[in-house]
C-alpha cells in the first residue's frame, strides 16, 4: 500500500474512532498532497509524499519552538501531538551514529578536504538519507566531520 493509501485509509480509521486531532492532521497532509497533484497534473510518487510529510513536520517543529518560546504551554501541547502524528509516516530515523558513518563515507568518495566542499557532500548525502534523518543534523554532523 502507498503512502497516499495509508494516509486515506488512516482518515478513515480516524473518523470512526472520532480522533480529532489525527484527523486534522492528516486532512491538512492530504489538502497538501492534492494542492501538489493539482499543481503537477500527475499522481505523486511515495517519495514525493513523504516529502510534504517531511515539510509538514519541519513546519510544526518550527511552530513548537515558538511557542515554547512564547510561554503557550496549549499550543505546545497541540504541536508535540501533532508531531507525533506526521512521524508515524516516516521511514525509521538514523541515529547520529549512522548518520556519522554515512557521511564519513560520503566524504571520502567524494574526497572532500575542508568546509568550502560541505555542498559537495550535502548533494551526495541528502537523497540517500531523505526521509530518515533531519537535514539540519545531517548538515552539523558534516560540519563536525569535515576540518
């Protein structure tokens, strides 16, 4: 089953058990999936998806700090549950040490020798870990990695 599928049928699953805030949650990926489809005129692909699955989550985990920052102790709630919700589907996340042995081995096939080839590796790095690692922790690991 895709990702298109599963989102479909969990809204379904949500509606009968009354989740309101699941429901939500997947209304708005599935209004962003048919905004993109609309926009291409074609059908996406699991990987396209995933990846407004992906922009969904960075977008709430924005929302999070500022309202942690904010003192809205409601809306962070709201958010964490929300978060929960788009990470459900999500391939399994690396963890920073796989994460450091990929890019250690990115970097030494593409022969990156200090920080200015940092895009080099990102360009090399970011397909094979879409959708299992955060871009933003892939980029400090390489950061850390590169003299």
């Amino acid at each position: 089953m895709g990702l298109s599928e599963q989102l479909s049928e969990d809204m379904k699953q949500a509606m009968k058990e009354k989740d309101k805030l699941r429901l939500s949650v997947i209304r708005m990926v599935r209004a962003a999936v048919k905004n993109k489809e609309i926009e291409t005129g074609a059908a996406l692909t699991d990987d396209e998806v995933l990846g407004i699955v992906q922009k969904e989550l960075k977008q709430r985990r924005d929302s999070l700090q500022a309202f942690e920052s904010g003192g809205r102790a409601d809306l962070v709630d709201e958010a964490k549950a929300e978060i929960a919700v788009l990470e459900s589907y999500l391939p399994a996340q690396l963890s920073e040490d796989e994460l450091r042995d990929i890019a250690a081995r990115i970097i030494a096939e593409v022969g990156a020798t200090g920080k200015r080839d940092t895009g080099k590796v990102m360009s090399k790095l970011m397909p094979e870990i879409r959708g299992k690692a955060d871009g933003k922790l892939a980029q400090q690991v390489v950061q850390t990695l590169l003299p």
